[in-house]
C-alpha cells in the first residue's frame, strides 16, 4: 500500500520530538477545527495526529532490565 511506505518515509525523516510536536499539534487542530466547524470530516487529520504522535514513543525509555 502506498500509505504505509509514505508513513513509514515520514517517521523516518522526523526525530522523535518533532513528531511529537507535529502529531500534537495536528491533534490540537483537528479539535479546534471540528468544534468550530462541526460539519467538516476532521477524523482524517485527527487520525493522522494521534498516529505521527504515538509512533514517537520509544519502548526502550521506558523498558525495565
């Protein structure tokens, strides 16, 4: 699938806190954004949001041994 390989392209370009900035922010917009227009389909950019900002969680941090 084409999503995957430009999903996966993306998470490689950005560092971890930029796609924690990124991934918040668009999550941030898309519930400002429904609110103020709540006929729009804003799921897309909150499911983009929560997808950029929870692939920058690193296992390893918080891994015990």
């Amino acid at each position: 699938m084409a999503w995957k390989t430009k999903l996966i392209a993306f998470r490689q370009k950005l560092t971890r806190r930029q796609r924690l900035v990124v991934g918040g922010a668009a999550f941030v917009s898309a519930q400002v954004w429904a609110f103020s227009y709540p006929s729009q389909p804003w799921l897309y950019l909150l499911i983009l949001g929560v997808i950029v900002f929870i692939s920058a969680w690193s296992p390893e941090t918080y891994r015990k041994g």
